[in-house]
C-alpha cells in the first residue's frame, strides 16, 4: 500500500481543518443565527473549489442547493423553535444529499431508494477513507521506528482513545455512587481537575468535523467519475397485480365514496355546525376523513399505478377512469376537512398545528392533482414530482413565517370577538412576544398581560443575545420594542 501523502492532500486537510473550526465556531459557542449561513459560506466554498471540474445534475442540484441556502437564512431571519429543531437535521441531510448528487455521474437515478444506500455508504467510505489516512499519517510521524515499536505505540494510542473517556464515565459514576470513593478522588492533586474539559470537548468537536469533512469529500472525489451499472434485468420478476381485481376494489372503493359524498353534500361545505356536534368534535371528524385519504385512497391508487397491468385498451380506459374518480372524491374529502379546520379556528383561535394542518391539506391536495394528470400521461414520474414538491413544500414552511401568520390571525380575531389565548402566544417564541407587544399597545389593562411582559423583559435584561452567532433579526427587533416598554414590577 502506497504510504506517500501527497501535497495537495495535506492542503485539502488543513482546508477541512478549517471548516471544522468553523463548524464548531458556528454552532456550539451559542445559539444558531446568522452562523449557519456563515458555514455553509465556507462549506461550499471548499466544496466548489475541490470538485471545479464541473458538476452533474444541475437542474436538480441548483434547487437543493437554494432551499439549503433559504432554509438556513431561516435561522437569521425567523424565530420558530420548531422548525428551529427540525432543520437541524434536515439541513445537514439535505447538504449530504446535495454534494453526493452533484457529485455522481449523470445516468445515476436520485428518485429512487437506493439513492438513499448510496448516501449512507458514502458515510461509511469516509470513515474508512480517514481510518486509512491515519494510519498513514502515523507511518510517516514514525518512520524512523522499527516496526515493533511502531505497533506498540498505535496500540498504545488507540488504548488511550477508547479507555480515557471510558474512565471518565465511571469514575463519575463510582464518585456517585460511594461518598468516601469521591472524598478520595477529590484529594487528587488539584491540577487534574483544572484541565480545561470544555477546551478539550471543542477540540474534539473541531477534530470529528474535519475528519468527516476530508473523508467524505475525498471519497466522493475519488469516485466521481465512476459510472453507475444500470442493471439490464431491473424489470423482471416486478410483481404485478390482474387488472380486473384492481377494478373490483376501485368500483367498491368509488361506490361508498361517491354515496358518502352525495349524501353529505350540503353537510360538508355548509357554514354551520351539524346538529349535535361541537367545532371540535366536527373537525376531528374531517381528520378522519384526512386520515382515510391519505393511508388508504392515496396508497391505493400508488399501488395500482405501480403495480397494475392493463390488460387491452378498454381494461385500461376504465382502470384511468376509477383512478380519476378516486382522486376526486378524495379531493373533495380535503376540502372538506380544509372547511371544518377553518370554522374550529374561527371558533378557538390559530394555533401552529392548525396551521400545519392546513398546510398539509394544501400540499395533499396538489400531490392528487399531479397524480390525477399522471393517471392520463403516463410518461410523468411520480416520485421525483413527490420529492421535489415535498422540498419545495417544507422549505416554503420555513420561508413563510408562519408565526407571524399566527399572531396576527389571533389579534385580527381579538378585534373581532375579543377572545385571545396570550398564555399560547407566550409559549411562541420572539414573534408571539412581539404579538404580546401588538396587544398591549392596543389594551395595556389586558388581564396579566403587563405581568407576562415583565417577566419577558427581565428575561431579556438577564440574557442579552450578545454573540454574534446569535444574531436575528426578528430577535433584534422584539428586544427592542420590548425593553422600549415601561412596565411596572407588579
């Protein structure tokens, strides 16, 4: 095995050297704001450099790439802690799928599963990749020993990684279980205890980061250009299903659907309540009705796109057609959950959840309508259309604010009826604070409301957002107008 390191590796190394400094700048010294868009600045600048020979699927890799960009300017501009959360893993899957596909050769299919393997093997590739870049590294570092010595001291180090953090975890746990063990311990010489544990927790932060950046980049570098083996026999042995009992189901199916349409026609885009019902009860009612088309309607007619075979044009002209009425009746299904969410909300105010549901609702509802012009021109491909409409659809999430959305419906809806839940727009984060402000400023004697307000600015005295990882700018602007108030200590 060649043991050489060549020069441009060496400069690729400290390149990833310092993205992993970066990296651990970016996200462990504070709350993540404007720093995220500050690592993906150094990631793809790295990124663009090592592979400038070209790049493959670009028309897919440019969207990608932009939803990366607005779902982390997400974090500078909004302050929604749950997309807050997600997007703390969906963005790192989101880049790992992005290099991996600009990176394979063009004739590699992104809309199927295995893409998915692929990834994950690349994952493990690096880890090896950097395994067997060690252990050159450490042939060169001791050259000079004889091979024996050598192997004791590879030894001795790989001891030290693996026993040194376990010895941590149970002296912790010994020193707590026995009080005299830890009176012991705690005689040590006092210099063992001053060793600065965060300094090294960041070093090995900034280390794990730049091996995983080094190894998976230079994998993917080395196997750019190998072509993908499509196999020939991919379509045989594809389980198929008899056209006549995919119609048998569909006829049954479309029958109670249609029925139940019918006969709750005005029930469903009425504007009142059913007799008997409560707006919670009546909206629970529409998710099951979401439920049934979404687990069952919509995987049926997947299903049978997939795995049907027509047997003669007229066998296959009425398969499209219980297709086309099943995707229908499911669609006015939607609207009439999208209906009944709308009257709950009217009734008891906006919520992140509801507007998820809504959301969602919408999203659906485009899905069947792509499915539906599927169904008729046979050539479209339904999960790339799913894939990318999927991404569109969550990064349009995050761009769109929805907190806003949700603060301003519930002060709209408070000048109308005079109802508002301040307890739920103080559990938002700075947009529901900055809705608190709105209501003050529209009735400061709001029962606890001032109280609620003080304890938000005494909050915000305590824990200034000072780092300029953390920088916002909903943040900046609620903390101003907040400490802008003059509030009494109740």
């Amino acid at each position: 095995m060649d043991t050489e390191i060549k020069k441009n590796e060496w400069l690729f190394m400290l390149s990833c050297l310092g993205l992993g400094i970066l990296a651990e700048i970016s996200f462990f010294h504070a709350w993540i704001g404007v720093s995220y868009l500050v690592f993906l600045t150094g990631f793809y600048l790295v990124v663009f450099v090592r592979f400038r020979q070209g790049f493959n699927h670009r028309r897919i890799g440019l969207l990608v790439m932009g939803c990366i960009w607005l779902l982390a300017a997400s974090y500078v501009l909004y302050d929604n802690a749950l997309f807050f959360l997600l997007n703390i893993v969906v963005i790192p899957f989101l880049v790992l799928f992005h290099v991996v596909l600009i990176t394979s050769p063009d004739n590699l299919k992104w809309g199927k599963p295995a893409f998915v393997v692929r990834m994950s093997a690349k994952i493990w590739q690096g880890v090896a990749y950097i395994s067997q870049f060690s252990g050159r590294v450490f042939k060169v570092l001791f050259r000079n020993m004889d091979e024996s010595t050598t192997q004791t001291v590879k030894r001795v180090l790989i001891g030290l990684l693996i026993g040194l953090p376990l010895l941590g975890i149970i002296t912790g746990l010994l020193m707590s279980a026995d009080a005299v063990f830890e009176e012991i311990v705690l005689r040590m010489p006092q210099f063992i205890f001053e060793l600065n544990l965060e300094g090294i927790f960041r070093t090995v932060a900034v280390l794990v980061f730049t091996a995983l950046f080094f190894g998976i980049l230079q994998v993917l570098q080395i196997n750019r250009r190998t072509p993908i083996q499509e196999k020939n026999g991919e379509e045989k042995g594809t389980i198929s299903w008899n056209g006549i009992s995919a119609v048998t189901i569909l006829i049954l199916l479309n029958a109670v659907y249609t029925l139940f349409t019918a006969i709750q026609f005005t029930y469903f885009f009425s504007d009142g309540l059913q007799e008997g019902y409560t707006y919670a009860e009546f909206a629970r009612r529409g998710f099951f009705e979401l439920i049934i088309v979404t687990l069952i309607n919509w995987t049926i007619l997947i299903i049978c796109l997939k795995f049907v075979r027509e047997q003669g044009i007229k066998m296959k002209l009425v398969l499209k057609l219980m297709y086309s009425l099943l995707v229908i009746v499911s669609g006015v299904m939607l609207v009439s959950a999208y209906q009944r969410l709308s009257m709950y909300e009217a009734a008891y105010g906006f919520t992140m959840e509801r507007i998820l549901a809504h959301a969602f609702m919408i999203f659906l509802i485009v899905i069947f309508a792509y499915t539906l012009i599927r169904v008729w021109f046979e050539r479209l491909v339904l999960m790339h259309f799913y894939l990318i409409a999927g991404l569109v659809f969550y990064t349009s999430l995050n761009v769109m604010h929805i907190e806003r959305i949700i603060v301003d419906e519930n002060l709209e809806r408070y000048e109308r009826t005079g109802k508002i839940d301040i307890h739920y727009l103080d559990a938002l984060s700075y947009t529901g604070v900055e809705g608190l402000v709105e209501l003050y400023k529209m009735n400061p004697n709001y029962p606890e409301l001032e109280h609620m307000l003080y304890d938000r600015q005494q909050m915000m005295r305590d824990n200034p957002l000072d780092d300029w990882q953390s920088f916002n700018f909903t943040k900046k602007k609620v903390s101003e107008r907040l400490l802008g108030l003059d509030l009494e200590k109740y």
